[in-house]
C-alpha cells in the first residue's frame, strides 16, 4: 500500500488505513481498560469501590432515562398556561 509522491490514495486504500487506524485505538483504550481493572481489583476497598459504580451508573441510566423517554408537553398546552399566567397578572 504505498503511495506513489504527490498522488492520493484511493478510496479503498483510506477506508483500509482509517479501519486499522481505529482499531489499533480500540485495542489501546481496551489495554488501558484492563490495566486500570487489574490496579482496582487489587485494592482492599474493592467492594465499596463497586458499590459507588453501580451508584454511579444507575444515576446516569436515570438521566439518559429522563432526556430520551420523557415525553416534552405539548406546544399548546405550554402556550395556555403562559397565556393564563399572563391573563391572572393582568387582572391584578
């Protein structure tokens, strides 16, 4: 695969390198992964240390849970209530 000077590769070609380029990162981040595993499954507070994960991550499946499932109000709805709250201060 090498490029002959001052000519692009092909489409092939970067496609190729971009897919080697990213799973050569895949496998850095997952050995790093492993590494930072081993360090924290040596260490005597382990329990405690799994414990907060498990906080940790079901506090963030409660927020993905409220931006994505949550249904918005309806436009109109909001647009009568500000239309109220507007007609109760007038009549004050």
């Amino acid at each position: 695969m090498t490029q002959v000077a001052g000519r692009r590769g092909g489409l092939d070609e970067r496609a190729v390198l971009l897919v080697a380029g990213l799973a050569d990162l895949a496998m850095s981040a997952m050995g790093s992964a492993l590494g930072t595993m081993r360090g924290l499954l040596r260490r005597s507070d382990a329990a405690e240390l799994a414990a907060e994960a498990e906080h940790d991550l079901m506090a963030r499946g409660r927020l993905v849970l409220d931006r994505y499932a949550a249904v918005p109000p309806a436009h109109l709805e909001i647009l009568a209530r500000h239309a109220l709250a507007r007609q109760a201060t007038d009549d004050v």
